[in-house]
C-alpha cells in the first residue's frame, strides 16, 4: 500500500494531488477546496508539501477576488474618468 493511498479528511492523498493543480487554478468547486484543505490540516506528509502551495493560493484567491480582476476600484474608476474627458474633448 502506498503512502499516497491515506485517508485523510475524506480523501486520499492521491486524489488531493490529482485536484492540486484545479485547486491551485481556482478551478475546484468548493466543496472539494473544502475537502483538500481538511485532508492538507490533518496530513502532516500533504501539508509539507501542499502548504506551500496553499500559501500561494490564499495570495492568488485574494487578487482574483477583485471584480475589476487586479486592478484596485478606485484605480479603475479614475481610469474611466480620464478616459470619458479625453473622449469628450
Ligand atoms: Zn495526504
């Protein structure tokens, strides 16, 4: 039996990998984000190994979470002034 056949959380180890790069594309419904993050807290073996990933996770979900996608509101909304006065000129 492999190692990467531990149930953890409610999935193995080898399906979190499998859903690892999903996840990291934010591609992962949520209950499944759910289930990876519970088996990466309970697997000391996937945490070594997906914690750096989920690192670089929380940091790309907050950038993508933006509705303007990276650019900040008020960024946007000055943007938008200056491209409806030089329109108008
Ligand atoms: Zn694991």
């Amino acid at each position: 039996m492999s190692v990467l056949d531990r149930v953890v959380g409610g999935v193995s180890c080898r399906e979190v990998l499998v859903d690892l790069s999903e996840y990291v594309d934010g591609e992962l419904p949520p209950t499944r984000v759910a289930a990876v993050e519970a088996h990466l807290a309970g697997c000391d073996r996937c945490e070594r190994f997906g914690g750096r990933f989920a690192s670089t996770v929380a940091a790309l979900r907050r950038s993508l979470a933006r509705p303007t996608g990276g650019v900040p509101p008020e960024m946007a909304a000055g943007l938008r002034r200056r491209l409806a006065e030089d329109g108008a000129a």
